[in-house]
C-alpha cells in the first residue's frame, strides 16, 4: 500500500517525525520557542506566549474522573476514549489507571499522587519563572503548570466492588473525595495541586443496548481463546447473573440532596439523556459535551481522500483547483464502493437504479467545501430508502473539513516556499504540528476547527463516508486509530485512490499500538491505485463502467 509521496505530500508530511516535538505537553508551539529568548531588542521577552485552543486543556488543572456504574456498561471504552479525546483536542495529559489491575487501594492513591504532582515535565517553564522573580510553587503561578486528568475505571467490575476506587457506594466515594483532598492539601512545595474530582456514572435502560455489549464483550473473550465458540449463550447468562448480584449491593449516584455537594455526570443509554451536577469551568464542560456523543456500539467510518486534482499534478499546496482523469476514474468508483460496501445497495443492472436488500443500512456523506471533494463524491447515489424516510449519502459539506490554509504559500510549490520563504519552510520541518504558515493555519488550528465534527461523528450509529484532505484526514485518523497528535503529520498515510474502513467497538481499545507506520487490525485500506491506473486511458464510459463492475471489493 505504500506510494511514493509527490512533493507537495512530502512537504506537507515533514522530513521525519524525530523532527516532531519532543515533549507532547508543551504548553506553546516549539516554533515559538525562539520568541521566548532575551534578545538585545526584547531583553524582558515573555514568559509563556498566551494559551491556544488545542493547548486549553493543559492549563494547570487536575481532575480525577471516577467511572462508576453496573458491570458491561461501556465504562472501559468511554473512558479510554474520553482519556484520548481530552489529549488530542484539548492537549491535556491524560493517564488512565485500571484498579483491576493496581494490587489494592493505597496503591491506586499513591499513583495517583505521583502523576498529578508536579514533576521534571514543567521544569523548564519553572527555571523561567524563577528567572522572571515569580515563584514557581505560588498560587498565582498555577496556570503555566501542565494541567493533567487521571481517569479512572475498573476492567472487571465484579472483582472490585469493594475496592475505595470502585465508588460503588455514598461511603466509597465520600473516601475518594477525603483521600483526593489530603492530596490536594499537601505541602505546597512538594507540588500540590488542588484535584477536582467527578464521577461518571453510565446505566443502561434499553434491552437492546444491553445485549450489545454483553455480546462484544463474550465475542472480545471468544476472539482471547477465555471462552469456547459453544459456550457463549452460557457465558451470556454467567455475566446477567454477575449484573444481577452486583445490582443488588451497589448504591448509585443519589438525587435526593445527599450527593448534591459532588460533581457527576449521569449519562442513560449513552447521551440519550443527560444529568449534569456541579459541573463548572471549561474543561468539564468539553466533557459533558463529548460524553453526550460518545457511545461504544459498533458503527463504521470511512475516510477517503479526494480524486486527484490540478494541483496535485504540479506539487502546489491549497487552492480548489477540480479533478484530473484519473480523479474522475476514482469518483466512479468510490460511487459503487459507496453504493454496495457502506450502503449495502444493489444497482439494477436493466434500469441502473439503486435498490434495497436485506443488507441495506442508513448511511451519510460529509465532503469539504472544496471542489475537488465535492466532485469526488459527485457520482455517489442518494436513492430514498425505508419507504422514502431516509436519502442514502445525502451530501452535507463542513467547511471545517477543508484543507489546511498555507496562507502567503497557497499555490506555491515546496520548492517555492524554500526559495521565496526559507525561514516558513525551516520553522515547518522542525515543529509540523504548531507553526502557522504566513496569514493561514497550523495542525493546531486544523485540531481546533474540526473538534466540532469529531463531536458529531463520535454520535452516530451509522456508517459515515468523509471525503476530505490529506492534513485532515491524518488527524482524524490519528485520533481514531489512538495514535498521537504530534505524530499525526508524519503519518504516511492517505495517499490517493485508498479508502480506510474503521470499524469501531469495544474491542478496538486492545488493539490500539500508537504505531504511525502500522494499520491497526480493526483498519481495512481499500486500494483501487492499480484501478485507477488500469482505467485511466479508457474513454468509453460504457467500457469503464463495465470494468468498474467486475473491481472485486
């Protein structure tokens, strides 16, 4: 699957990811890093340059989010991912503690302790501040300190009902808020902070949603070898008979005014419906927020970048120049991927009309504003479905998809930039994720301008074709596939002509390697390159669709 990158998608990648930041929780862009110096013109510079939207959640704050609630009830996967979320859109360090896999409750607290304390990550802001007079340890100092969130969850509920971090009672949490306090009330100078905590309880009302994830679960412990092909319906029923017994002791969150002092979140079939207590301040708001899209039943999404355009063909960055041949080719096939992959249609082969079957689901399309995806999803069918309530792939377009803005190098090639502009191109190379070309965009920028549709995705249930551009889709794909954001721009992914089927559920957190060079498993890449190629030269349309017919997905 591997292609070679035209130079405009070398450029746009970096030279090589050691030249990515090193440290992932930067409190500014490490191109900016130059700024901060005393110079003979700016001998009193800055100390730290004001924070940007994808760096808010690294402000000085530390959370505790506590998941409590009945046993296969998503809890381990919406933390994880919750835990992923919080780092890359909001830059917050996250760490994820499993008490089912901590030996006993002091250890989990003294953990705990170490990661929410000030430690070697922050020292050089402190030596800075201390240049400037201003003591590092003071109150008023706080915010130029990394925020960070521990989010803690327990894999295997029923082994730890007991346990102070469960939460599974009014007198276990009441220990968790004293324990966390004691934290926060430490000696100022070992690095205290004072520790927000909130607890996130799920609970499930509907059968349905139930069954699906008692089913992921048995199906994760199948695929382990915990558990024989032939003895699921008996695991099945092992597991609604462990709920039962757990229902029976544990305490949920109390609406009657006696838990009214705690922070929570209630959240009843996944966002469905939402309770909200004491939930103040920005980063617990971007929380509620996601945690009212995010759900771990299994849906599809597709990401797919656009058919080749004039600009690709000349290496210029940015613009909305239209598709080439070869572009047009891969519309016409991306069509029917869309049409009988995702859509599970049939076309009728005597009038060319897109019908249902047995297999046909509810599916969407997003594209950018830019016309080189729009013309890449042109051929895609919109037949109505389900007695005309639903249109298949009904196209909507986000402008906060669109590729990044190269600003003064719109239009300009690689060799362009590194002639006309050095110093753009030199301060790209060694900080990809945080330098902002000329009057246009960074990675960061991209981050912060596509959160809002990562929310709205993160809430369907259907299968979602997104027809964008390459700098977006590395970051959609990075979040998605757990990889993180600094290493997202040296992704050597979405060359063109491929589409990447990921499909997400419970198990998908097991398989997440962070590895920038590695499809995870639960990734499919369909390539149609030699498709493409193949197809190129045949003009005749009845030809080409003939041939596109007989391409085996």
């Amino acid at each position: 699957m591997a292609h070679a990158p035209s130079p405009s998608d070398a450029f746009e990648r970096g030279n090589s990811m050691d030249q990515q930041p090193k440290d992932a929780n930067l409190l500014y862009a490490k191109s900016q890093e130059d700024l901060l110096r005393v110079k003979s013109h700016n001998p009193a510079p800055t100390t730290v340059p004001p924070p940007i939207a994808a760096l808010a959640g690294n402000i000085g704050e530390r959370h505790v989010l506590v998941f409590v609630g009945l046993p296969l009830r998503g809890k381990r996967t919406i933390a994880l991912r919750l835990k992923r979320y919080l780092r890359f859109f909001h830059g917050a360090r996250c760490r994820a503690f499993d008490i089912a896999a901590t030996s006993g409750s002091g250890a989990v607290l003294d953990e705990l302790g170490r990661f929410l304390r000030s430690d070697a990550e922050t020292k050089g802001v402190n030596v800075r501040l201390e240049r400037d007079g201003i003591d590092p340890m003071d109150a008023n100092a706080k915010h130029v300190d990394s925020g960070r969130v521990a989010v803690v969850y327990s894999s295997d509920a029923s082994s730890t009902f007991y346990d102070t971090w469960s939460g599974t009672s009014k007198e276990r949490r009441r220990t968790i808020l004293r324990q966390l306090e004691e934290l926060s009330d430490g000696d100022a100078h070992s690095g205290a902070r004072k520790v927000k905590t909130i607890f996130i309880e799920t609970t499930l009302t509907k059968q349905a949603l139930k069954d699906e994830v008692l089913s992921q679960r048995v199906a994760r412990d199948v695929k382990k070898g915990l558990v024989k092909p032939e003895d699921v319906e008996r695991e099945k029923t092992a597991w609604r008979r462990r709920i039962d017994e757990y229902r029976k002791l544990y305490v949920t969150l109390q609406e009657d005014g006696s838990e009214d002092d705690l922070s929570y979140i209630k959240l009843y079939n996944y966002g469905e419906r939402v309770m909200t207590n004491r939930m103040r301040a920005y980063l617990p708001q971007r929380i509620v927020q996601f945690l009212t899209a995010t759900h771990p039943t299994a849906h599809k999404i597709y990401l797919c970048r656009h058919g080749e355009s004039e600009y690709n063909t000349t290496g210029r960055l940015g613009g909305n120049s239209p598709i080439t041949a070869k572009g047009v080719v891969f519309s016409e096939i991306l069509a029917r991927f869309a049409g009988e992959k995702i859509c599970g249609m049939r076309r009728d082969e005597s009038t060319g009309e897109w019908c249902e079957t047995s297999s046909t689901k509810r599916a969407r399309l997003w594209t950018s504003s830019l016309i080189r995806t729009i013309q890449t999803a042109a051929h895609i069918p919109h037949p109505k479905i389900s007695n005309g309530d639903w249109e298949q792939m009904s196209p909507r377009v986000y402008r906060n998809i669109d590729e990044i803005f190269a600003g003064d190098c719109e239009g300009m090639t690689p060799e362009d930039i590194v002639l006309n502009n050095p110093q753009a191109a030199h301060l790209r190379s060694m900080d990809k994720i945080g330098y902002r070309y000329p009057r246009g965009e960074s990675y960061f920028d991209l981050i912060s301008r596509i959160e809002p549709c990562i929310q709205e995705m993160e809430s369907y249930t259907e299968p979602v074709l997104i027809v964008s551009h390459q700098a977006i889709l590395r970051l959609i794909f990075a979040y998605l596939t757990g990889v993180d954001r600094e290493k997202a721009p040296g992704m050597n992914t979405f060359a063109q002509n491929v589409i990447y089927e990921i499909t997400l559920d419970a198990s998908c957190e097991d398989l997440i390697t962070n590895d920038v060079d590695a499809v995870p498993s639960f990734v499919v890449a369909h390539d149609f390159n030699a498709d493409v190629a193949r197809l190129e030269g045949v003009t005749d349309a009845e030809a080409r669709r003939a041939e596109i017919d007989a391409i085996q997905f």
